[in-house]
C-alpha cells in the first residue's frame, strides 16, 4: 500500500465519510480545545473509531487490525507493562520474524515505537487499530500477562498459606481475578483448568465450544488450585477426592454466581467452573428458537391444569433455560409456582424458588415433599435424578398439581424407559405425563459474516450426508475468518433444535406394555412428531445455524 501525504481530512472527504461542512466546523473545534482531528470527529458523532483507524493505516501505509477476532500472543503483550501501555494506548500482539508487531493508535508515536524497541530489543512493526480495541485487549492479555510476575518455583504443593490471602498484590490472587473477569467478558460457560506434566491449561468454553486460553506455568499449579479450592470453600488439604463448592462474586458490576468441581488426576486437581449469571435476561418460549407450531404445542402442554411435562436432553443444552421460559409464560398473581433447584439459576420475580443442599438433607426428594404441602399450583423440580425424585413428581402430578422438570435422555421418547428404569410404574407415567421436550443447542451463525452455501453432492459428500438427508438445496456456512461481531469464529449466541412428543392413546399402549423407545420412537413419528434433525434443518434453511454445526451437534 503506496504511502499517501493527503492529510487525514482529505482522505475522509475523498471517501464520502464526511462533507466539507463537517470537516470545516471539527477543524474549528480543533482549533479551539485541540487533539487531534480524528478524536474530534469521533468525539461529534460524525463517524466512528475504525473509520478512522482504517483511513490512518491507509494515510500512513501501514496494516490496519481488527483486536477483536486477532489471535494477540500473550507472550508479546507482556513486554510492555500494563502503565506503559494504558499511558501511551498501545500494546504488542505478535511476533513476525524478527519484529514485534505493535498495534496503536496513534502510528505516528515516534516515542512509544523506541520504547517497545528498547524493552524488547526488536525493531518494532507498527500497525493501527482503534483506541477501544487497544484498551480491550490491555485489559485481557496485559492485565493477566502481570498476573504472572512474581509467581516463583517456591509454589508447591506443602505451599499454600500465601494464596489464602485475598490481597490483589498476591500474584496468584490476581491471575485468578483476571481468568475469571475475562471468562465473564468473554461470554464463557465455564472454565476448565486442566493440568499436565509441563503447564496447566486453561480452557474457556463459549457458546458449547472449547477455546484453549493460556498455559499457565507447572511452577503455580498448587497456588492456582489451593486458591480457587478456598474461594469455593473447600477443604484445601484433601486432594485425593473430588470435591463441590461454589463461589459468589461481582464482577463488572453483575453478581457472578460459580460452581466449582474438582477431580484427581496424576498431576494435580483438575478443576471445572460453570459461571451463572443471575442478572442475564430471562428469555421467553419465543426467544429460545420453538417454530410457531411448537409454541403453540408447549402452550397447549402448559394450559393443562395439572400433569407432568418433561425437558430431556445431555448436560449444557438448555433444558433450564427452557423451564425458565415455560414458568415466565405460566407466572401471574393467582398461581403459586414453588421451584427446587440446584442451584437457583436465574431470580423470577413473583416464585417461590428452592435450592437443595445435601449437606443439611436437602435433597430433591426431600424438598419435594415438603413443597407439596405448601399449597403450590405449579411445581418445577430442577432434575430428576433418582426414582425416589420420579416417583415423588410424577404422584404429585396425579394429584393436582402440574410439574415441570427436567431428565437426562438423548430423544423424547426415551424419557419414558428411563422413567420405567427409574421404577416408576407405566400406568401410573403414562397417566400422568403431558409430554416430553427433547432439545439441543447450535450456534446461530453471525448474522454480519455469514455465507451463501450451495448442498452441492460433492458438498454433501465431504460432510458424510446423502441429499436426501438435506431437505434444503442451499443455507448459509459460517464464514472461515469470521469478523469483529463475532470475534472471529463465524458464530455468534446459540438457539435450541427441538422435538415435541405430546402423550396419546397409542403411545399411552406401546408404554404399558413396556415396548422398546425405537417403537415408541416410530409411533410418535408417525403421530406427527418432528424429529430433532429436522427441526434444525429448518434452521439451516432459514440460515440461522450451518449445515457443519448441526451435524457436530446431532447425530
């Protein structure tokens, strides 16, 4: 890109981003209070910080980034400290050769490219991106890059007193801050701290897929764990079982609630974090992605006025959310709603909501008795683990009350052999239950990137499918180097797939007389069930989700 000595107006004006009005009055205001003209156009509303981060690198010939979806190494980002780089808005992202890759704002700071020179002893490639990118990309990699000085090979497992200490100065202390605030910036579901021979990995996953973070040093393991291990209230010296706990925290401003796990392994404990926001916005039967006749169909279910309705699927694919958006439909003054859960994921206003505890015999089953004797209209029973849980909810929806609750099975009609497993009696299941809503969770493609895609055979070859298991010749894919909107993966939030088995006299007989679910499967069919994968081809064809992701997601 030839260099260009057009002055930056020039350039904005040539483009059509601003009319020689606009130019003319930021000039004056330049004049007047100073800074430089970018600042002041964007501080106007007269057009945007990457409109003027791209005409720079264009004005300056140099390589415009976009931080958002730039893979910054973390390496890089620590020669500079967090002070140098706030003050001077810039910060290294990379390695390319013998040069460190500088991002800034200002290409033109002569001063901060000899002090990345000096600091790193490389020469210094220079690059534009916008001034909230650069203070984003501080905030993520520098801060946590800090995080690791001071953090010695004296750490090690007999060594735990100094990371019991809550004080922001402690480095350990501050590298599992900034894990968690960044795991909150980023969206994540949970956290998996994962340690190896070598290093610990971290891993955030984000909308249902793992993304590795960083390796931390083998040298803070037992700094890393012991500090997590007593924020979630654990017993610290117990590391040959696995432990539960929770941790209750602000972050940003939001209340952050975590559930913490642990498990041995030869290395060390390994550690899983799910994170709960309490403050995300409750999502309603419209939102979670039903089609219009599975709307109508779950609130045909939910105006009975008592039986039991069940959400089935694997751990992580919205069944919660799900219940969350049927109690949101059902909740108004002249119904009591009592919820059991575990935790109590998301405050609704106007329920009487329950966590069980089973340290104090809180368990679900328990709990459920109890609730059963406070009047309730509707009962929400967050899991149904165990037969003596199944056979409490399922009486309680014969006698009453409508229940709703949640069963780990791959499809709708499995839900009713593992009630039979679970020892409740057939007459009594198929008596009571309303229907099953089987669910999974694909990632909406981003709607700023996405691409036109052909199901060509040989596109469908590639991916193992016959054109006659694609109702649809064509949809939309993800894009390969996705953009800012959706930090460069081509997906952007995920909507759930659904199948919706409604209780009839056929399936009420193939149930009694305790017929296998392939059976069970082929009646709800043929009574007009929509399986899983064809909803979510209905999904592909609207270009909400891929063809690729629906098949990573259902077999």
């Amino acid at each position: 890109m030839p260099y260009t000595r057009d002055r930056l107006g020039e350039l904005l004006l040539r483009a059509g981003v601003i009319t020689e009005e606009q130019l003319l009055e930021a000039l004056e205001r330049q004049e007047l209070k100073g800074g430089k003209l970018g600042q002041v156009l964007v501080a106007h509303g007269i057009t945007d910080e990457d409109t003027i981060a791209r005409t720079l690198a264009e004005q300056k010939a140099l390589e415009f980034v976009s931080l958002v979806s730039y893979p910054v190494s973390r390496s890089a980002a620590a020669l500079v400290p967090e002070r140098v780089a706030r003050r001077r808005l810039v910060i290294p992202i990379d390695f390319r050769d013998e040069y460190i890759v500088l991002a800034m704002a200002d290409p033109l700071d002569v001063e901060s490219i000899d002090d990345v020179r000096l600091r790193s002893g490389r020469p210094v490639l220079p690059v534009v991106a916008t001034p909230s990118h650069i203070r984003a990309a501080i905030e993520k990699f520098i801060t946590s890059a800090d995080a690791f000085e001071g953090l010695v090979d004296s750490v090690d497992e007999e060594v735990d007193a100094q990371v019991i200490v809550g004080d922001e100065d402690v480095p350990i202390v501050r590298l599992v801050n900034q894990l968690i605030r960044e795991a909150v910036l980023d969206g994540a579901s949970d956290i998996h701290i994962e340690p190896g021979q070598h290093s610990v990995r971290v891993r955030f996953r984000v909308d249902g897929v793992l993304h590795e973070i960083m390796q931390v040093p083998s040298s803070a393991r037992a700094g890393l764990i012991s500090r997590l291990k007593v924020m979630a209230d654990m017993d610290i010296a117990e590391r040959r079982r696995p432990q539960d706990g929770r941790i209750g925290l602000m972050v940003n401003d939001r209340a952050i609630d975590m559930r913490v796990a642990t498990l041995p392994t030869p290395y060390g404990e390994n550690i899983v974090i799910r994170i709960l926001n309490h403050e995300a916005q409750q999502q309603t039967l419209a939102d979670i992605g039903l089609s219009e006749d599975h709307q109508a169909l779950i609130k045909r279910f939910l105006s009975r006025p008592y039986g039991e309705i069940l959400v089935s699927g694997p751990t992580g694919s919205g069944k919660s959310t799900t219940l969350y958006a049927a109690l949101l439909h059902l909740n108004d003054p002249s119904r009591k709603i009592i919820t059991i859960e575990d935790p109590i994921e998301v405050q609704v206003p106007g329920v009487t909501q329950m966590a069980v505890n089973p340290h104090i015999g809180l368990s679900f089953a328990h709990l459920l008795r109890t609730v059963l004797r406070s009047d309730p209209d509707i009962v929400m029973v967050g899991e149904i683990r165990d037969a003596e849980t199944a056979q409490i909810a399922t009486r309680a929806a014969l006698t009453g009350h409508l229940v709703l609750s949640s069963i780990h099975t791959n499809d709708a009609p499995s839900a009713l052999t593992r009630l039979s497993d679970m020892e409740v009696a057939p007459f009594i299941a198929s008596s009571a239950l309303i229907g099953v809503v089987a669910q999974r969770l694909v990632r909406r493609l981003c709607l700023s990137c996405r691409v036109r895609a052909r199901f060509t055979k040989s596109f469908l070859a590639e991916r193992g499918c016959a054109p006659e298991d694609v109702a649809c010749s064509s949809g939309y894919a993800a894009s390969a180097s996705g953009c800012d909107d959706c930090h460069g993966t081509g997906y952007k939030g995920r909507v759930g797939v659904f199948e919706i088995m409604a209780m009839d006299e056929e399936l009420e007989r193939l149930f009694l007389a305790e017929s296998p679910s392939e059976e069970i499967r082929a009646a709800a069919l043929a009574g007009g069930m929509r399986a899983l994968r064809d909803d979510a081809m209905d999904k592909v064809a609207a270009g909400v989700t891929s063809l690729d992701e629906v098949l990573r997601v259902i077999a």
